[in-house]
C-alpha cells in the first residue's frame, strides 16, 4: 500500500478529507482525534496492517499523521 492510499486511511478514519491532512498535520489539530479514533486505529493496524502488537503506550505518543503512517509501515 503507498503512502496516499495509506493518507486516505487515515482520513477516513478521522472523518475529514484526505486534502487537509499531510504527514506534518498534528493530531490534535483535528476534532475527531479522539478515543473512539484511537481505537479504530487500534483495529485499522491490525486488520490491514497485521499490527496486533499496537497498544495504548504507542497510541499516547501518537502526535502526527506521519505517526500514525509509520506504524502502518513497521513491525
């Protein structure tokens, strides 16, 4: 999956388009950033991502988009 396909992701999840998000776009700059966000995510990284290992401690520290798309990149 590339990164734009990776961006879309995340805006859905966020609920806002993918044009106002870049990788620089601070999480808490965006409403919908909240714990039912964070939870989707949880599932999102594991369901596409096979990312059973992403917890609250990684979540907590979760300050950028390009935060979020590392994890789906690592392992």
């Amino acid at each position: 999956m590339n990164t734009p396909e990776k961006m879309e992701l995340v805006a859905d999840l966020l609920s806002v388009s993918a044009s106002e998000l870049t990788p620089e776009t601070p999480l808490k700059s965006i409403d919908t950033w909240d714990s039912m966000a964070a939870l989707s995510l949880v599932i999102l990284l594991e369901e596409q991502f096979g990312r059973a290992d992403v917890g609250g401690s990684e979540i907590k520290r979760l300050e950028t988009v390009a935060d979020i798309l590392a994890l789906m990149t690592s392992a």
